[in-house]
C-alpha cells in the first residue's frame, strides 16, 4: 500500500534520513519506533509531503506521491500529530469538521459521521460546543483521532499520538484505538519511541537508529531474532514484559499440564494474551493455580523460541 524506496533527508550537515526502504502493507499498523532524532518523524512527514525528501520515491497504492499537489494528497490521508494538533480558536465540532468541509460533505453527513465518532471513542455530544483548552489531555487526544478518521481515507499516520499522556489514560486509549472498526480497512503508520506501545499496537516495527532502517518485522521476530547487539538491547529493559504481552493464551495452551478454570478460560476465548490473563487471574485469590500453571506453560513455549 505505501512503499518507501530510498528516501533520504538532511538538515544542514545532518542526515535525519539515511536512504531507508520499507513497505506498510494494506490494513496492517506498521511502527516506526526509535529514540528521540533517529528519523521517524521526518520520515512520517515526508509520506504527506510536509516535509520534502533530498532523494528517493514514496509510493502510495502504486502512485508516486511526487505526481499529486501536497494539498490533495493530505486530504486521501488521516493525520494525528503530537499533543493531538488541535486548533485552540475553533470548537470541538470544527476542529473534526475541517477536512469534510475540504471536501464539501453536506452538513448532516458531517453532523451523523461525527456523532459515530464520538460514540466509538467514548465521548460526549456536549463536547462539541467547547474549545480544546476546556479538555482534558485524553479528551483531546480521542478529538484529534476523531479528526484524523472522520473521512475515512484509506491512509492514517500518527506521530507520537499517545505520548503526552498519563500511563492509565494511554492504557485506556490504546484498547479504544485497538477495537476501532475503521482502523480494519486502513493502512497506519505510527510514530513512537514507547516500545510498549509498539508492541501493543503494531503489527510489524521498524526499529531506526542515526536515520537507518536497523530491522523490521513482527514484535516476535523482533524480540525473538534481533539482527544485532543494538537491537536486543534497545528490549533489554522491558523483554519480559513483551513477551507475555506478544503471546496470546491459546499460543501456550499445548504446554498447560491440566486445563485452565473456566475464568481462565474466558481470557483465552477473549484471545487475551499472557500479560492481560495474569493481571486477571492475580487479583484473584481463588485462581493461584491457573496463575503457576499459565507461567509454567510460558516458560516451556519461552524455552523453544529463545533456543
């Protein structure tokens, strides 16, 4: 869907972007994680044209993005920026109403699409009246989403969306995001230096360093078969911590010795995955045995994918 085909950028005597190649499959969340300055943002920005490459092509459903004017091609393309990029002077309703009106959408439909959104990211219709500084961070963050999906493009690109959040409003937010019928039919490319959060959203990362491409793959292949040492110790710190949230229940179910509870149960047919299951069956005095099981099952499916 987008290809990225040696695309460079430099900033004076520095190379932001050091000629990197990757694809972002149709409806897949493709990650672009790294520390601060090792090129993702500018990388994200270039596929809208906001800022634009010193060499290489970006193609979007086959078509260089080279060939359309920046101002069509962001309007086939969602975009939530940093501490959600709402403009302070227009209300709520305005702020998620500026690419259909771009677009020329008849009111009601603005009107109907908006108040879809608003239910699926759990907020109210008297938000829509206010102004973004009468939000709460969280509020303003659903907003920006709202804007960024409203239209329905076939494009989404998020640059670090979730970072000014407190962890329990990011938690929160991250299930709404994940559980977004739109998200089933778009391609998005996120931008984040939170490696929990890539985890937990992305179906495949691109781990970038000093402007390069360093490896790309799913969170498994990634955590699992690091192409070098800079690799396994950027997921040094949290490597535990990815793994149970990487492995879906039913994934160590073949190593359990004896069946789960029926509580237990349920988090598999939820396709729950360890970290979730665990932090279910810990606050429950009653399933200490699913608890030792599930971790000794982990640790049998954990020996032969580190062996």
């Amino acid at each position: 869907m987008i290809r990225i085909e040696g695309i460079s950028k430099s900033f004076g005597t520095n190379k932001a972007v050091d000629a990197i190649s990757f694809e972002a499959n149709e409806k897949e969340i493709l990650v672009l994680l790294g520390t601060s300055g090792c090129g993702k943002t500018t990388t994200l920005k270039m596929i809208n044209r906001l800022i634009e490459p010193d060499s290489g092509n970006i193609f979007i459903d086959g078509k260089n993005i080279r060939d359309q004017k920046p101002e069509e091609l962001r309007k086939s393309i969602g975009f939530v920026m940093q501490h959600a990029g709402l403009f302070p002077h227009y209300s709520v309703a305005q702020n998620i109403a500026i690419v259909p009106n771009l677009l020329n959408w008849e009111k009601q439909k603005i009107q109907n699409r908006t108040l879809e959104l608003l239910e699926k990211l759990h907020l109210t219709e008297d938000l829509l009246k206010v102004f973004p500084h009468e939000l709460s961070g969280g509020q303003q963050q659903r907003i920006g989403i709202a804007r960024a999906l409203i239209a329905d493009t076939p494009v989404l690109l998020m640059d670090e969306p979730f970072g000014a959040l407190d962890t329990i409003t990011r938690s929160a937010i991250h299930n709404e995001f994940k559980n977004l019928d739109e998200l089933k039919n778009k391609t998005t490319i996120l931008v984040t230096h939170d490696v929990v959060e890539a985890f937990e959203l992305g179906h495949r990362i691109c781990l970038m360093d000093k402007g390069q491409l360093i490896q790309m793959g799913s969170p498994a292949e990634i955590l699992y078969h690091p192409a070098n040492s800079f690799v396994k110790d950027f997921f040094s710190g949290n490597r535990l911590m990815l793994e149970y949230k990487i492995a879906p229940v039913k994934l160590v179910e073949s190593f359990l010795l004896k069946p789960l509870s029926l509580k237990a149960q349920q988090q598999l047919i939820k396709e729950a995955n360890i970290w979730e299951t665990l932090q279910v069956l810990g606050t429950e005095k009653n399933y200490n045995e699913d608890y030792e099981a599930l971790l000794q099952a982990f640790n049998q499916y954990r020996k032969l994918q580190t062996a």
